[in-house]
C-alpha cells in the first residue's frame, strides 16, 4: 500500500492536530492529569479518544506539516487544550489554597502530604478535601463532561490557525482570581472560629499568665479545627460542586465565543 504526499498531509492535517488538543486537555484537566496516572495511560488514552472522535467531527483544511502554518495550527490547539484544562482545574486549586489557610489557622501548617492531583506538597487538610473532591467529579461524571466539552470543542473551533485570541486567553487569566476568592469563601468559617479561639486564648494568658498557652491553646486549636473540619464538609462538597458547575459553563462559553 502506497500514500501521496497528498494523501500524507490530509492524515496528518486530520488526526495529529486532533491528537494534540485532546492530549492537551488531559495534561492540564483535573483527574486525568495527576501525577499518580502514568503519561503513557494518557497518551494511550488520547490516542484512543481521538480515534473515536475524529470520523465524526468537520474535515479539516490540509497543512503542510513542515510548513509555518503547522506551527499555527499546533500552537492553536495545545492553547485550546490548555485552556480548557485549567478552567477545570480551577475548582480543585481553590480547594487546596483554602485547605492551607484551614491547616495554618489549626497549627498543622507543618504536616504535608503528596497531592497526586498536582505533584506537589500540600497541607493535609487540603489533600483532606481533595479527595473528597475527586471523589465528587468523578461521581457527578465530570470526567465525561470534560470528554464531551472536548468533542464540542472541535465543532465550535476547528483544527485551524485561528481559534482562542488573546482576548480569550486574558479571559481565563482573569478568571484565576476565583481560585483565591472561592479558596477563601471556602475556609472562612473555619478561619475566623479560630481567630476568636486565639484571641480568648490571648486573653486568657494575659489573665493567667502562670498557666502555659502553648501547651494548652494547641490541642483545644486542633481539636476544635477537626470538629469544624467534619461539621462544613457538607457545604464545602456543595461549594466544589457548584463551582464545577460554573466552570464547565465558563468554559463552554469560552469556546462558543472564541
């Protein structure tokens, strides 16, 4: 069996460029892009997802592979993928900037653990949540709604040189201010129970300053952040869940109006 150059760049310009963005969303989208998920289970899993999306999406204009055009197209899709990938992955990170500030405000700042999702050290309290959260995407499906927006993505910006513009791309910049003002909203009943904890904890040394605060005043810190840590799990699981929400819808719109 022989191939034309023709025919040669058509299956390229088809099933490469495809390739790459469905690669890019699993490299910077939530669940698929941790660190305990090997990057040959991703490659196979792109692989495998482009070659059961690209029979039914729109034929793409052929490009010379070696051409600056290519380059284009190429650039074109990982900044798709990527974009799509961390508006996503904006949910998870609030979860784990409000995760630091519960765990500095217990006095477990010091205890880390590996976050799978990121491979980095984070604070227990935040892997805590974390899990907890994966948990939820992947029982609310998320992890198909993220494949389906992908496919939709091909129908609303082809494989082309044009696509996500620098508006676009300022768009989910800004939109990285949710992750501190929900990672915020997140912690702060626990944060400010324990402002007031400290600040009786200061007044009672001032009263009694023979008796010894430190060894006092953290157990009862980390006692009652445990006991606040249970009581808000519920609503911080509906505030992640609302948060996916809005993302998959920011993210939506941000391919519909590239």
């Amino acid at each position: 069996m022989t191939f034309t150059e023709a025919q040669l760049i058509e299956a390229i310009s088809a099933w490469f460029f495809t390739f790459v963005r469905v690669g890019a969303v699993l490299t910077a989208g939530p669940v698929f892009s941790a660190s305990s998920v090997p990057a040959r289970f991703r490659v196979l899993l792109a692989l495998a997802i482009t070659l059961l999306v690209e029979p039914l999406l729109p034929r793409a204009e052929p490009v010379d592979p070696l051409s600056t055009a290519a380059l284009l197209v190429l650039a074109q899709q990982l900044a798709i993928g990527f974009a799509i990938g961390t508006v996503l992955q904006l949910a998870f990170n609030a979860l784990v900037f409000g995760g630091q500030m519960v765990a500095y405000s217990m006095g477990l700042g010091f205890a880390h653990l590996m976050d799978p999702q990121n491979g980095v050290q984070v604070p227990t309290v935040s892997q805590f949540y974390l899990v907890f959260a994966t948990i939820i995407f992947l029982g609310v499906d998320g992890h198909l709604r993220l494949v389906a927006l992908l496919v939709e993505s091909f129908e609303a910006l082809p494989v082309s040189a044009e696509g996500i513009g620098r508006a676009e791309l300022w768009d989910v910049a800004g939109w990285g201010a949710m992750l501190f003002a929900d990672g915020l909203l997140l912690s702060l009943p626990i944060v400010s129970a324990l402002l007031l904890v400290n600040i009786g904890m200061g007044m009672v040394s001032r009263a009694a300053p023979q008796l010894n605060i430190f060894s006092v005043g953290f157990p009862v810190t980390l006692g009652l952040g445990f006991v606040l840590l249970w009581l808000t799990l519920p609503q911080a699981l509906r505030l992640f869940t609302d948060w996916v929400e809005v993302l998959f819808g920011l993210a939506g719109g941000l391919i519909a109006g590239a």
